[in-house]
C-alpha cells in the first residue's frame, strides 16, 4: 500500500518520451549470401528473412527497445495492399504508434532486396514509388503534441522541413540522420537541433575529403550540433566551443550491419529526450548500434536497455577523447 503522507508525484510512473520519427517504413526481403554475384550469374543464399525497415521505422524500434516510445509518421502504399499489412503488424508488436502514417490510394510501399555477405555488410536495391514523396502530413498541432523530440532523415526534407521549423520554434529537438549529399541551402541546416551524418553525406556535402575539415566548414552555416559517423571508426562531432571530439565505436564482432546506424540515431534522439550530455548521449548510441551489429536481423536485433547499460559499465568501454584538430 503506499504511503498516504507520499507525494503522489514521488510514486507515479514515469511515462517515458516520446519521439516523433518521420520517414518511409519499408518492406525487406533478406538474404545471406557468401559473395556477391558477378553480373549475369546466379547465387544461392544460406538463409532468408522477410523484415521491415527504413530509416524511421528503424530508429523507432531502437527507441522503443531502449525505453522510450515512438511514433511513425510519414506515406505508405495503399492500407489494402500486402507490404502495408504487413509493416503495421509489426509495428503493433513492437509497440510503435502508427496513428500518424499517411497511406496514399493506389501506391507501393517502399520494397527491398538486401544481401548480407560474411563480413556483415549489406548491399541494398530499394524501390520508393515517387508519388510518395507528394505526401501532405498532419497538422503541426497534431504531430508535436506530446513530442519530445523529432527524428527524421534528409531525404525527407521535402515533405518534413516546414514542420521540423516549427518543432523548433517550440523548442522542440530535432535529429536529422544525413546520409546522402544535403544542398547547403537546404532548410534542415536550421531547421534543426543535432545533424549527424554518415562519412560519406557529410564529405560530399561539404566538398571536403577529411571529416574534421567538413565539419568545420558545415559548422559556418548552422547553428545546429554537428557530428559525423564513420563506422568501426567512431564518431567525430564538434563540441559547444567548436573543439573536435571523439567517440571511439565499441570493439564487436560484427554478423549484420543493417539497421545499425538507424539504431544509433533512435539512441541518440532518446539520450536528448532524457537530457543526457552530448558525450554520453553519443556512447549510449554508439553501445546500441555496437550490440545490434552482433545479430541478424536488421533492426528487430536492436538490443534492450538493460544490454546497453550492461555494455556502458564494463571497464573496457571506449570513452570520449579530445582530437588534435
């Protein structure tokens, strides 16, 4: 019985926050192979998987794993087609809040074929049919009511930047996961909180060959906080002094690479939400993304809090460091 003379505020849960992730749920159809096919040839595949994934959708299954809740928003195919049954049943079991998906009559949710060979890498062929990109999302009101914070990738600019600007406006965090080239006048350089990109986006988009030197120069058109990840590599970000710090990745052995940077960044958005320091906030996404690139199985191998927690307090956890630069 709890005690009477208790604040009622001191014994009531805690409701967990919730992130507002903004992409393409996708269907995907997995395959081991040894080696990929030389072109014209045919190869057998040791195991298939039938998944789902993207961006969003994969973010949010971090999220939700690591204890905090998640909501999709963005455009699927027609709601009678077979992808989106699918993709909803697996969000309801996951836990995922789907009131705010968009299906559009008559259209093909997005659709993969991924082949993972030994090392854990993935080659992907993706369709998106392009109408899908003409989708008008819910009033503002509607999605940031109870958002603590918003997830989305670039490639979702078109139809997600007016409403990141106003998340903004009402303090509202907002993660954008860039990887692929952004224009540097694209509207998500401000209408942002945190950018972190992969090596590659953010070489390209800075149209420098160094990763520290990109994010310098990138630095000069946002205010937002910048990082960069770069695999096994770790991930290299620029602190509130404008200093270039260092997370080093954590040490796995490595079966399945899919989903694990989409980890990272639903750990990473759910570490801003709790308010965790930016250092530490980038070691618990970097555990994540570490612990889910040690199983199959996209992002439903994501692990769980306590898996996490567990990584963070051996004594061999990486630890952030100044770089020269």
């Amino acid at each position: 019985m709890t005690d009477p003379g208790m604040n009622f505020h001191e014994v009531a849960p805690k409701i967990p926050p919730r992130v507002l992730c903004i992409g393409m749920p996708v269907r995907d159809l997995t395959f081991r192979i040894d080696g990929l096919p030389e072109r014209g040839f045919k190869v057998n595949a040791s195991h298939f998987d039938e998944i789902c994934g993207g961006n969003a959708l994969n973010g949010a299954i971090g999220i939700v794993r690591l204890g905090g809740r998640a909501s999709i928003c963005g455009p699927m195919g027609d709601a009678k087609e077979t992808s989106s049954k699918y993709i909803f049943e697996k969000l309801g079991h996951e836990g995922i809040e789907t009131r705010h998906i968009v299906h559009m009559p008559g259209l093909v949710t997005p659709i993969s074929n991924i082949m993972i060979d030994p090392s854990g890498e993935r080659t992907i062929v993706t369709f998106r049919d392009p109408e899908l990109w003409k989708v008008q999302l819910p009033p503002s009101d509607e999605l940031l009511k109870d958002c603590h914070a918003i997830l989305t990738e670039n490639r979702c600019a078109e139809f997600c930047t007016d409403l990141c600007a106003e998340a903004r406006r009402r303090g509202i965090p907002v993660i954008v996961d860039v990887d692929r080239t952004m224009s540097t006048r694209e509207g998500l350089l401000t209408a942002s909180s945190h950018l972190v990109f992969s090596s590659e986006a953010l070489q390209a988009t800075a149209g420098v060959p160094d990763d520290a030197e990109a994010l310098k120069k990138i630095a000069r058109l946002t205010p937002s906080f910048l990082a960069g990840t770069r695999g096994a590599l770790g991930t290299l970000w620029l602190d509130d002094n404008g200093n270039l710090q260092q997370t080093p990745a954590f040490p796995v052995h490595t079966v399945d690479t899919l989903g694990a940077g989409d980890v990272f960044h639903g750990a990473f958005a759910l570490a801003i939400t709790e308010q965790q320091e930016l250092r530490d906030a980038l070691r618990f996404a970097s555990a994540a993304a570490a612990l889910k690139c040690t199983r199959f199985g996209g992002a439903f191998a994501a692990p769980q809090r306590a898996e996490v927690e567990e990584l963070l307090n051996q004594d061999r956890a990486p630890r952030s460091a100044q770089t020269n630069g």
